[in-house]
C-alpha cells in the first residue's frame, strides 16, 4: 500500500438497521452480514431489509461457511451483496454463477501458516485468527508478522480480535487494503456505536 492509503473498514456482524446506518455513518466502506450458525447470524430477509436503506457506496458482504453454492447464490440475488465471503473449508475454485467479487478466509496463527495463495481465484484474502472450534469469531489476535511480508496476489483483509486499543498497531505492521471487526465493537454481545465510531476513526487516522 502507498504510504498515503487510507484503509478500509468492514464492520461484520450486523443485525439491525439502526446499528448499520450507525456504522455507515461513523464511515464503514463496508458491512458484513452473516449467514452461517453464529450468535450474529441474520436471516435472509432481515439482511434484505437493512440492505434496502443502505446507501449505494456501502459494500453489503454476506458472510458464508460451507453452504451449497446455489444457497449462497439465492441469498446474495434476494438481499442485494455486492460480494461474497468464504469463510468455512470451500476448495479453491468453489464455483459460484454470481458476477460479484469473492473474499477468501483464511485462518492463520496457533502453528497453523499461511497457505499457498496461487491455487485460489478469488478477489481477496481474509486473514483471521486459527481456531480448530471456529470459523471465525473468536476475539483473539493472530501473530500479524506472519503477514507482514507475505506475497499476496490479492487485496488482504485483517481480522481477528481486532478492536479500537490495536488496530492502528495492526494497521502499521500489516499494511492490509482493509481491516474487519466484530466482537471488537461490541458491549455486552451488542455494537456499540461509540466503540464503531473510535475503531473506523484510529483506524483510517494511521
């Protein structure tokens, strides 16, 4: 990145249309909603909702583990994403018939290392935190040096125990095209828009 890149910010997680216009308005590039067993998990039809009363520059990410491809495909047409993240085990390749970037998740960190990059397609890379119980979610930081220096073909996305105490420090060491948080904006399970607004702030500030 240019050392006068400002990074994008994805806030994951959304339930509520109050809390996204909240997020799209502290400045978020890009809100993430989840489609996989998570206590966030929303459900088609809320997902529609809160995408109808979103700007048009906000990209909606719907967030995916191990569904069929035709499922993934009928929820992102039905709600309106712009693209598409793997979060699960799909083989590279996974084959989807929708004209919409996808964003690889790759857990990394805990002796698991970064995987060989050249035999994926997809449009970025998603770096988050390796648990062998998780998908993601987890709230813990991941060694960022293993990314420090990576050769990555694609746009890479930070994640994992992210929050408004290290993400400039994140920002700094790993120079991603854009950070993801969750858990890291959030009081007692609920996003806090004061916490979203400090995050997006110290974050796009470094």
């Amino acid at each position: 990145m240019s050392e006068d890149y400002q990074v994008k910010v994805k806030i994951c997680g959304i339930t509520g249309v109050d809390m996204a216009l909240a997020a799209v308005e502290a400045g978020a590039d890009a809100l993430g909603f989840v489609f996989a067993p998570s206590r966030r998990r929303v459900q088609p039809e809320t997902a529609r909702a809160i995408i109808a009363q979103l700007p048009p520059f906000v990209a909606r990410v719907g967030v995916f583990v191990n569904s069929p491809p035709g499922e993934i495909e009928q929820i992102a047409r039905h709600c309106g994403l712009t693209a598409v993240q793997l979060s699960g085990d799909e083989p590279p390749g996974y084959a989807l018939d929708l004209a919409l970037p996808i964003i690889r998740s790759l857990r990394v960190g805990n002796g698991k290392p970064v995987p060989d990059l050249n035999g994926f397609k997809d449009d970025a890379f998603l770096f988050d935190t390796y648990c062998d119980k998780s998908y993601g979610g987890t709230g813990k930081t991941f060694d960022w040096s293993l990314l420090e220096n990576i050769a990555c073909p694609k746009p890479v996305i930070l994640a994992g125990g992210l929050n408004p105490f290290n993400v400039r420090e994140a920002v700094r060491t790993v120079r991603p095209y854009a950070v993801d948080v969750s858990g890291g904006v959030e009081t007692n399970g609920q996003k806090d828009a004061q916490k979203i607004k400090e995050f997006i702030t110290l974050a796009k500030g470094v």
